[in-house]
C-alpha cells in the first residue's frame, strides 16, 4: 500500500497517524508496529473508511488514539492536521451500550450539550430532532437501558448522542456487533442516510465483511502481531447504496477480494 502524506495547509487530512508503534510491558509485548493511515479530506463529501483485522490487533487502540483516550507508545496522530487535545475531540460509538441508564434517551442525546451550559430547552429541541432522525420518535422519555430498549434502540439513541455536536468525524467501533441480524441491517440502512445528510468522515471497525463492503468507500485491512496495516481496497461501488447494490455481481467480487486478502494474511504471507 503507497501511503502519501500530502501537507497542503489549506486541506489537512482528516485522520493521519505515522509511525505509530503501541507496546506493553516497557516494551516486552509489542501490539502494533510502525503503523501508518491516512484518511484524506474529501470536501463536502465525507469518507467512509473501514478497518478489518482480528480480534486483538489494535483497531479500538486505534481509534482510541484519534478519540484522544489513549497515546501511542511512539508516533503522530494528528486530526485535521493537528494533534488531537480537549477541544477537538472526536466522537466514538462502541459496540457496548454506552448510554447513561438513569437517564432518560432525551437526556443522554443531549448529554454533550448539558456539558457545554446549553439550557434545558434548547438542548431538548436539539436532541428531540436527532430522537426523529434516528427513528425514536416516542421513546424520549424511557430510560436508556435494556431491556426497556431493545439492542438495537439503545445503537440508536448513542448514534443520535455522537451526532449532537454536529462530528467532521465519527468513530465507530463495532457498533452494530451486537445486534441480531436484521435490526443490523436496518441499522447499515440509517447509518447510509446519516452519512448521506451530514457527510461525515467516518472510521468504522467491524469483524462482518459483507456490512464493510456495504458502507465502505474503502476498506483498511490489518495483519497483527505486531500490527500494522497491509492492504487497502478501494470499494468502487456506486455512490447510492441500496440493499439492491448487494445484488450486484461486483458486491460479490469485491467481498471475495477481502475475505482473500484477510486469508492472505493468516497464512503469514
Ligand atoms: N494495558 C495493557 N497491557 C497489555 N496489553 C494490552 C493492554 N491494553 C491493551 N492490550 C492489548 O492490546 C491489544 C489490542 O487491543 P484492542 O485495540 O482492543 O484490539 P481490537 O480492538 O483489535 O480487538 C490486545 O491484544 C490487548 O490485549
Ligand atoms: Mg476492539
């Protein structure tokens, strides 16, 4: 994979990590190696880009690095062209509900507005809007917790509460991992039409590789131990997808090509 880092001040990438290295132990146990991704800016259009790799090899520590949870042992993060700090944090879905279950679905959407001094009103007619978009409509005043809601109505009510501070870039971490089958489909679906409407960048890690051809504009594939990336595809769908885009005979070509390149890497080669 040719990775070029393009320092134009007026269009700084999106996401850009360089050199990144992540070990434990002072060093005895090394995770990730000499990583390098770079999300480039798309203006006005926004970019899909999905991470597969297995279970273990850094993709939530990645993703936590442009969060600004965590710090590589060695290496660049930068967002936007600058080093991730307080003020521009990024917002993260995970695959465990996250939601605050003593509060109601309307107080948790607009939790981060609550933090920022915004009046009890204005952040209710905020997060009500966010409530209809991602079709909870009626269930504002339930607590956020299962089993009031269900799986799938909890991945909603935290999709609603990370797009509240209107994100350039969103992370999402396995977050329909959890989820039966066809509500993981409806989710895909919504997840497509908030994509579509605000055009963010986003990050998103899933172990499904039909779902990562799906969403993506292009898929990043990891080897592990240690970790770093080694092949990425570009997913030359056409830009509208529907479930009828999964009919296509290059749907099915492309998921062979990832799923040949994950085996790839698992013969070690
Ligand atoms: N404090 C720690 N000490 C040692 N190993 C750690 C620590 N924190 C995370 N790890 C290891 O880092 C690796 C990467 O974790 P993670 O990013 O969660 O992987 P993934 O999301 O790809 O499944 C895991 O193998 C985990 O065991
Ligand atoms: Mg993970």
């Amino acid at each position: 994979m040719a990775l070029q880092f393009t320092d134009t001040p007026q269009a700084p990438n999106v996401i850009e990590l360089r050199g990144i290295s992540q070990s434990y132990d002072g060093g005895k146990t090394k995770i990730i190696e000499n990583l390098d991704l770079l999300v480039e800016d798309k203006p006005m259009q926004g970019q899909f880009s999905v991470i597969l790799g297995m279970s273990g090899c850094g993709k939530s520590t990645l993703l936590r690095y442009i969060a600004g949870l965590q710090e590589p042992t060695a290496g660049t993060v930068l967002v936007k062209g600058k080093p991730v700090s307080k003020e521009n944090r990024v917002s993260m879905v995970f695959q465990q509900y996250s939601s605050l279950p003593w509060m109601t679905v309307l107080d948790n959407v607009g939790l981060g507005l609550r933090f920022k001094g915004i009046s009890k009103k204005e952040r209710d007619e905020k997060a009500m809007e966010m409530i209809q978009l991602v079709g909870l409509d009626g269930h504002q005043k339930k607590y956020a917790q299962y089993p009031t809601l269900s799986g799938g109505q909890l991945q909603r009510v935290a999709i609603a509460r990370s797009l509240m501070s209107n994100p350039e870039i969103l992370l999402m971490d396995e977050p329909f991992g959890a989820l039966d089958i066809k509500t993981r489909l409806q989710m895909q679906d919504l997840l497509i039409g908030i994509w579509e409407k605000f055009s963010p960048t986003i990050l998103f890690v899933t172990h499904d590789i039909q779902e990562a051809v799906y969403l993506a504009d292009d898929i990043y594939i990891m080897k592990h131990a240690p970790s770093h990336f080694v092949k990425h595809i570009d997913i030359d769908l056409p830009f509208n997808r529907t479930r009828e885009t999964k009919r296509l005979a290059h749907f099915d070509e492309l998921v062979h090509e990832v799923e040949d390149a994950m085996m790839q890497i698992d013969a070690g080669s």
